[in-house]
C-alpha cells in the first residue's frame, strides 16, 4: 500500500509542483509511461474500495481543459457516442492522474449511454457518463445529490456547443453544413432546457434547421459532450477543496422554472404529487397544458 | 486462470446439475460460504475484463425469482431506493453465483440513482440499475440496445406493483394507508406510460390518491424495484440462451406510441425531427399539444 501511495504522490508531485495547466499539459504528454507504472498495481485500493475519493492524493485536482480533446475524440469513436466521451475522457485522467483504482476499470463502460441510452432519447448520455464519475469519487450523500442536481440544471441552462476542438475529427471534415468555427460557435448555440437527449437534440436541430441524424448533429453533440466533460471535472474539484469534514457542495437554487409550479403540486399532495428536481417549465408550458390549469406566469 | 474457472464450473454444476428454482435456492441459503471462496481470487478475471459474459461459465443462468426479495429489503436500506435495490440485488446474486469479477465491484455503486437519480425524477432508478448490469454483461452492440430499449419499453407499459414480499420490511410495517396484500395489489396497480421517475410516481400515486413522499410510495416502488430487477434476470438470460454468433436479442416491436408520430417528425426532418425510441404520447398527448397540431388517432 505504502508502495503505490508513494508512487501516486510522486505523480501528484510532478503535476502540481509548479502550478498550473500547462505545466499538467507537459506532464500529460508523456503520460503513456506513467500510465504504463499504474495499470497493475500489486498493492493498493481495488474497485470494491469505493467510493474512490479515499485513494485521491491529498491536494488532487483534475485539469478540466485537458478532458475535452479527448470527449470530443472519443464520441467519434465505433460504439462511442456522448456517453462514451464523457465517462472515458474522465476516467483516462483519473487513471493517468490518480492511478489505483481508476486504472483498474474499464474506460468502455459508457458506450451504452449513447443517444439517451441506446438510442431511446432519455437522459443525455455525456450527463449519465459524468454522473458516473461524480458517483464514483463523492462519498457524502448530500454533497453528491447536490451535485448531481447542480450538473443537471446546469446542463438545461446552457448554451451548447461551445467547445472549439484543437483537431477537427476526421469524421466531420468536410460533411457538416453549418460553420463551427471558433469564431462562429456563438451562431449555433441553443439550451437544450431539458437534460433528455430526444429534447435537447430535437430543439437544437430545429433551430439550425438540419436533421437529427446527419452531420451537424453529430459535430454539435461531440463538442457538447467536450462541455459536459470539462463541467464534471470543475465540479469535482469544487467539491475536492471543500475543507469541511464531510465535504461538502454548494447547489445553485431552484430557481422560477420549477418554483412556481411546485407551489400547487408538491410532494405531499395527494391529488397532484410531483416528486421532481427537474425544471418543469420546459415541457409542461402553457402552450402544452390543459386550458383549465392555470396560466404560469 | 485455470483453478479460478474450475471453482466456478463446481459452483455452477451445484447449482444446475438437478436444476430448477427449489434447488437453486437451497444452494442460496448456504450461499454466504460459497461466496467467501470467490470473494478474493488470486487468478482469473479483473472488472477490467469487460464486458463479463466471457467469463460466465457455460450454461450459466441467472434465478430471477432469487433476486426479487433482496430487491425489495434493499430499498429500504439507509442511502437505499430503487437503483440500489435492484443494482444491489442483481449484482450480489452475481457474485454468489458466477464469482469473478462480479464479487470485485462495489454493490453500493447504484445508491446514486434513487429517485430518477439523485432525486431528480429523471429515469427510474430500478431501470437504471438494471441498464447497468445488462452492460456489464453483454458484449455485442446490436444485442445490448435491443435489450436496453425493450427493458424501457417493457416498464412503459407494464403494470405495477406485482410483487409480494416474503417478509414486508419493518420500514414499512402499520405505516401504509392502502392494502398491499397480495390478494389486493392487482386493485393498486397502474402502468406508468413514462420510463421517468416523476411520471411513472405522480401518475401511480394520483390515481392512488396518496402523497409522493409517503409510506405508501415507497411500498409501491420498493415492490416495483423487485419487479424490474427480475425482469432485468429474465432477459439476460434470454439473451445468454442465444445460439448465434454473435448472440442476437429479439426486442418487442415500436408501437402505435410512437410509430404515428414519427412518420411525420422522422430523424431526418430539418423542421421538427425527433430521434427518440420512447412512446411519445403519454408525455406528448393530444391534451398536451397546441392546437394547431393534428388530432393523434
């Protein structure tokens, strides 16, 4: 044990010695060989120590920038997909940051998370890969709802795509309709409002006009999945430098688009219950409502 | 390796060489000891080994009438709820019965997802947990999707709760309002239109007439947690039945949910597409759409 802790200090050493995300980016081309020094530890924490925030080096950090070239990539990749890029663009960091047991899990797991699950347009799958994450690390309940919760708004609220990739994957060039340049990103942007993937990809693709299955969908949703990716590990780290015992995360409130409906329909009702953290608003509008409910402000 | 099958193949031969339900659950009761021997091998395979239908032996099939009262006692556990209590229990019946590497993953990981995640009424949880063992399992694309997208559709439509507990867990002992007995539970159950949490609970508890945060909730999800994590059993052994190479899964057809709405909203409009595998109307009904959209026969 006292064996592995060491080598992953010197790991630790080596990134944050210095300071800062260039610094990390050094350290990160050359990772292969510390990789290699990690994938089969003798001694040390194993899968079923979990979760793994106890075998996190004192002082770890991830480096958000440096997950998103690699989500994006990833989505790209044969059964990737959004679900694929979130979860193994993290869990490589963490393998090649943090070693055991991060190395000791298979970076595929997430392929399955694809499209909304399978393709069934349910939850997006680069949030369902980085909830993954998160569940994997936070040991506190309340610190790892809140995060959960925090993710999901925060997702509904944003304006994606933003991300610009370093390299244009060979699958995009040349096929997409629409201009993602850096300078141009702003013109496409939409918030996806709810965090279902049949939703979020439905709106956007409407609003720019292009099929849900053709290529500027996929340019969207990858460089998204690079957003998501880089948000889990901002979050991570938030909570990694909370110094309360057990740590603990800060949510941002409910704010109106839930609030107002939750007056009428709370949890203890028993005519119309809603047990819900989600945003409401977005698919229960006026617009979509019975003429005899009440109009929301 | 070698050692580590063969103790495999000996607990797989106890439990099938007469067959049968009866005997496997003999072969259950003693199981604490049997599953000590496979808890910490020296050989054999890692959770890096994945997917894990490569290393069940031959033959192997998992008991889902076993698994069905662990899930329920475990949504009650402090921190339970339904992914755990289906997760949990699929994932520990794993171990005990198929050792390496299901007896190396932490059975705590599902405890994330209670509430349609985090509370968040998102999917439901018992799904959830269910989705992540099929992955842990099927190794082939085709396969896992058909399988993820029928388990979905399955509980769109299915009526819950069915299942009666051996022992109903103290937790929910004289608190409940309505009568869960097993003569009874036809009268309470409901289909949930919705794979998502907050549907699939505030339509089950309208129609009940009771609170989304009572005692009667929770004996309603807790036996609906037992119900998927024997479905989930079932269809993973239909697909470890397969003969064909690679293993194929035959998923029930899209229905009349979705298959009139997407003939005009394909994936490959540029005005309205919608890629989504989910029945649209329970959430998309007549009542919910503006005026000027057609009538849904």
């Amino acid at each position: 044990m006292s064996k592995n802790l060491s080598r992953r200090e010197i790991i630790t050493r080596a990134v944050y010695a210095v300071g800062g995300a260039a610094t990390f980016a050094s350290v990160q081309a050359c990772g292969s060989s510390a990789a290699t020094t990690t994938t089969t530890p003798t001694t040390g924490p194993t899968p079923k120590d979990f979760p793994y925030e106890q075998h996190l080096p004192a002082g770890y950090r991830l480096d958000p920038a440096a997950v998103k070239e690699p989500a994006y990539h990833a989505y790209y990749e044969a059964d990737g997909g959004c679900c694929h890029g979130s979860y193994s663009a993290l869990m490589k960091h963490l393998a090649a940051t943090a070693g055991a047991p991060f190395d000791q899990l298979p970076a595929d797991f997430g392929r399955f998370g694809a499209g909304g699950i399978a393709g069934y347009g349910s939850i997006c799958g680069s949030l369902l890969g980085g909830l993954l994450v998160i569940n994997q690390i936070v040991s506190d309940k309340t610190a790892r709802n809140a995060m959960m919760t925090d993710l999901l708004r925060w997702y509904e609220g944003a304006s994606f795509p933003s991300y610009t990739p370093a390299t244009v994957d060979a699958a995009e060039t040349g096929k997409t309709t629409l201009d993602f340049s850096a300078a141009n990103l702003v013109n496409l942007q939409t918030t996806p409002g709810s965090h279902l993937c049949h939703a979020s990809v439905s709106g956007w693709c409407a609003a720019r006009g292009v099929a849900a299955n053709g290529p500027d969908k996929l340019a969207r949703c990858s460089r998204l999945t690079a957003d998501v990716a880089a948000k889990v590990a901002e979050m991570i780290n938030t909570y990694l430098a909370s110094t309360t015992t057990p740590k603990t995360y800060a949510a941002a409130a409910i704010d109106s688009r839930s609030n107002t409906c939750l007056g009428c329909h709370p949890k203890t009702s028993t005519t119309r219950p809603v047990a819900s953290g989600m945003a409401c608003t977005p698919c229960h509008s006026n617009q979509s409502l019975p003429s005899t409910h009440p109009v929301i402000p």
